[in-house]
C-alpha cells in the first residue's frame, strides 16, 4: 500500500457554506447505474467540475479499486481539479469478515486514492447480514467499527451509508441502531439512513429518523431512492426529522427509477427552507449545469422537471396568461430567474389575447396594445391549430406567423417553385435517397439536387445546397430532431401528419412545425419555415 497522507486544513476550510449541513453529490457512483448511462473518465471529469461549480459540498467519485475506471479517475481528479467547494469523496465497503481493516486490500485501495471523505457503505439490515455477508450480527458491527476506526486513524473523513436501513429497522429495529452507534462511536461525521429499495412514504422516514436520532445521538443523513416517486419528499422529510446531510443525483439519475433529484432538493433547501446550502449566487446557475450534465451523460433533459425543466415556468391557458399580465406570482411558486430559469408563454388554441400579447413580449415583438392585431393573431393560431397544427411545440413557427400579422408581410427569404424525392429500392437491397428543388433567391432561379439517407434529409440538404450560396449563414444549421405524428381521428396512409423538426446553428436550438396529408410535405414546410427563422435570427433582411 502507497501510504497518503491526510488533507491538509487549508483543503477542509475550502468550502463556500458551513459544515452544519451537508449537500452530498453521488451522481458519478449510484447515478451512473441507471439504465443508459455509461460514464467515461472525461465524463466524470466534466460533471465533477460542473457539481463543483454549482457549489455542492462533497462529490463521491466512485470505487477506487473496484474497477479501473473508478481507480483512473481519483488518480486524474486529483491532477486535474482544483475543487473550489467540493471535496471528493471515495466510496467503499467495510473489511471482509474474518479480517483486519489494516490489511482489507479495498480498503487500502480508498486510503490510495488520495480522496480526503470516505464513505462506508454497511449492511444494517440482520437478514442481509446473515443471507449476504454470511457472517454474524455482531462480527458485521465489529467490521463497521473496526473500518471506521482505521480510516479515521489515516487521517480520513468517514460517512458511513446504512444500507437497506429502512427496512432493516421495520424487520429489527435494535440491531439497526446498534450499527448506526457502532458506527459514530468508532469516529464517523454522519451515519446515512438508505432508503435502498425506495419503498418508504415520507411520513415512515420522519418517523424512524426523529427516534433513531434520539436513540443514538449520531448525526444523520439520509440516502433515498425513488421507487414510490417520493425520493425528494423522503429526503426533506429526513430534514424536517433532524437530518443535516442530504444524498442527490443530479437530475434524480440512479439505479431502476433514480435517486432523489439534487435541484430540486437544493432549491426546496434554500428557497422553502431558507437554509445557506450553496454558495451565493450559486442557485441562478442550477438550470444551466443540470442541462450541461445532461448533455455530458447524453439524455435529454427532462422538459417537466420541477425548477429546471423547460416547462417548469410555462404558462398555457388564457386565465393563467391574463393573471400573470398583472402580476407572475399569481400562478407561479418562485420567481424562476432565481434558479437560472424563464417564463414561457405558449400558444395554443386555449390562448387568450393576454397569452399572445406576453408571448409577443417574449420574443421581441411590440404588439403596442393593438387589440384588432393581438385578435387577427389568436383566430389565426385557432384556425391553424384546428387543422393541426401546434405552436407551444414550435415557437420559431409562430414567431413567423406573429411577426407576418405584426408587419403586415411574409418573411419570404426565398420562393419555392417546386420539389421533388425520390426514394429508388434497388435490387440489392439498398436504397438510394435523392431531392431536386426549385427556388428563387433575390431575382435568381436555382436548381439543386443532393442525396440523402432519407428522403427529407435529401430535401434539407438540397435546400442549403441551393441556397448557402446566396445565404452563407445557413452553412451553421443543422437539424438535430425530427418528430412525425398521425393526428387524432384520421386513419391509414392517407392520415393527416404533423412533422416537427428542431434546428440549430451552435449557440441555440428552434422548432418549426408542418402539417399535410404527405409526412413529407409536412416535413418540407417545417423546414422552410426552419431556415427562414435561422435567417432571420442571424440578422438578415429579406430582399424587397
């Protein structure tokens, strides 16, 4: 074993917030065991630097020595990060039985990774003692023990984590505590309850905190699993209990349904419970880092989780947008800047003037009160919505259309004389995919043709074939999502469709919408109403 030595005070002062409560990151252990997440090294890298930044007080980074990745990763973070807030925790198990901690090569392996926190993970549930570990009750308190008491020895912060305590206090309640004291009086800062199997009700965590607190004097934290959907609420409900140390993932990734979410167990801290858990200032930035981490593990962002989601702010109905008008707070919990987020109007069939008049506020437009324009704007969107169109959906869409009746003209970048795919099945089993369009561009008449691996790829590139010429900036734009949808109540390949498509240029993404008995007429009106807003964000002015 490779002998380090303890952090030095400098490092445990570096934290933004107190000691007196602890937000603790496992996104980079028990996150990345959900189902679709395969962390690299650089993964790991990116989003510890990214919880730091968000100010958390402790990132546990994996399990040195159990696999290379985890054991590669310590070896880097501590080369390559500078944490400003965080401390990098590693995690572990407690010695085998039968042994001495000293000589447990996995927990020489945690003293190796140079990580300043340790987590423990030990079983406190009698029935997986005996059936799992296959040892005694009391030779498994005397592992806690004699683990603790070792890495504490070295210098080393310890936590240790209860698993299955939940339902081992339900199956045996004093031998639960009796692990949980073993663990504080061999020198442990926080003994964690886990909610393992995540099948606790926030009233049954209150309860089994509050007593376990009282009964053993240590100092708790809570780990809960989202199984029942209650992971945030068991979580703070541990807080209300006397917890002062809080186990999240960013985005509530974790094993089958994920763990308790940290945005929204962070912001309930700081804004419901006025608790200074984050660094200042470090709450505007929640929205932007879950987003970064979500594109780093490549999922989407969920669009309706609470705080970040894009939909967190997002105001529909008309009674909703006219109350709003005189006063957000009236349909809004938080102010959303607070957590790096925005309002967002949608329009819908459901809008009222007050919607499409706070939308045009959005996205730039003065509809100066006009009453007779902001009602041509709402029967139009009812008219095309009852055809099936959707503009909550599509907002660069509608921003044409809003911008049309503002102006009193199309923003016709071009002219579309015609198109044409053409999918050819070829003996061999191949497929080729090609696209001829017609346009006009400022007085000129173009023809172009490109291949595709589809037809409306084929189309889309044969339209900024023809046109990149004439407008470089479209050479940034890139369809990055296409949607395609049978409407309700039309049937068979003769079925009205509505196509989707999302488009970026590198700094931001739009929707546009089409509809059309064709899915690929639908789709070629969502891509010119696509490049005509990407030349109308990049500054462009249409030619008279």
């Amino acid at each position: 074993m490779t002998e380090t030595s303890a952090p030095d005070d400098a490092s445990r002062e570096a934290r933004a917030v107190d000691d007196s409560f602890h937000v603790f990151d496992t996104t980079l252990r028990d996150g990345a065991q959900r189902e679709g997440i395969n962390l690299s090294v650089a993964d790991k890298l990116t989003i510890a630097r990214h919880l730091d930044d968000f100010g958390v007080g402790f990132i546990e980074g994996g399990w040195p020595g159990a696999n290379p990745r985890d054991t590669e990763f310590f070896a880097r973070a501590q080369k390559e990060i500078t944490f400003r807030n965080a401390q990098l925790v590693a995690f572990g198990a407690t010695r085998r039985a039968g042994g001495r901690a000293a000589d447990d090569p996995q927990v020489n392996a945690l003293l190796d990774s140079g990580a300043p926190v340790i987590t423990l993970v030990a079983k406190s549930h009698d029935r997986h003692v005996e059936l799992a570990l296959r040892t005694t009750l009391d030779e498994n308190v005397e592992m806690v023990r004699d683990t603790v008491a070792h890495l504490v020895s070295k210098g080393r912060r310890v936590f240790v984590d209860c698993e299955h305590f939940f339902d081992g206090y339900r199956a045996n309640p004093e031998y639960a505590k009796s692990v949980v004291r073993a663990a504080a009086e061999a020198g442990a800062d926080v003994v964690i309850l886990c909610d393992t199997n995540g099948g606790m009700l926030p009233a049954q965590v209150q309860a089994i905190v509050h007593t376990v607190l009282d009964d053993t004097g240590a100092r708790l934290g809570i780990h809960a699993q989202d199984d029942t959907g209650c992971a945030v609420a068991n979580t703070l409900a541990a807080v209300d209990a006397g917890a002062t140390h809080v186990q999240c993932t960013a985005n509530g990734y974790g094993e089958r349904v994920g763990n308790a979410n940290l945005f929204p167990v962070v912001a309930a801290l700081e804004l419901k419970y006025g608790k200074k858990v984050l660094p200042e200032g470090a709450l505007r930035d929640m929205t932007r880092v879950s987003h970064a981490i979500a594109e780093v593990v490549n999922l989407t962002p969920s669009t309706h989780q609470p705080y970040v989601g894009v939909s967190a702010f997002a105001h529909k109905a008309g009674l909703h947008a006219s109350a709003i008008k005189v006063d957000p707070d009236l349909y809004q919990h938080i102010d959303p800047d607070l957590v790096g987020n925005r309002i967002r109007m949608l329009v819908s069939d459901m809008a009222g003037r007050a919607s499409i008049e706070l939308k045009g506020k959005e996205l730039g437009v003065d509809l100066r009160g006009d009453r007779e324009l902001i009602g041509r704007v709402v029967e139009r969107v009812k008219e095309r919505e009852l055809k099936g169109y959707t503009y909550e959906a599509a907002d660069a869409s509608f921003e044409l259309l809003l911008r049309a009746e503002a102006e009193g003209r199309e923003r016709s970048y071009f002219r579309t004389e015609s198109w044409r795919a053409i999918v050819e099945d070829r003996p061999d089993g191949t497929h080729a995919n090609e696209a001829t369009v017609k346009l006009w561009a400022k007085g000129e008449r173009i023809v172009a043709t490109a291949e595709g691996n589809g037809p409306v790829n084929a189309l889309d590139r044969a339209l900024r074939v023809g046109l990149e010429r004439i407008y470089p900036q479209l050479a940034k734009l890139e369809l990055v999502d296409y949607k395609v949808r049978i409407l309700e109540g039309t049937h068979g390949t003769n079925s009205t469709t509505r196509v989707l498509v999302a488009t970026s240029d590198g700094e931001g993404e739009w929707s546009t919408v089409g509809v059309a008995e064709n899915v690929i007429s639908a789709s070629w009106q969502a891509l010119e109403d696509a490049y005509t807003y990407g030349l109308l964000r990049a500054g462009v002015e249409p030619p008279e």
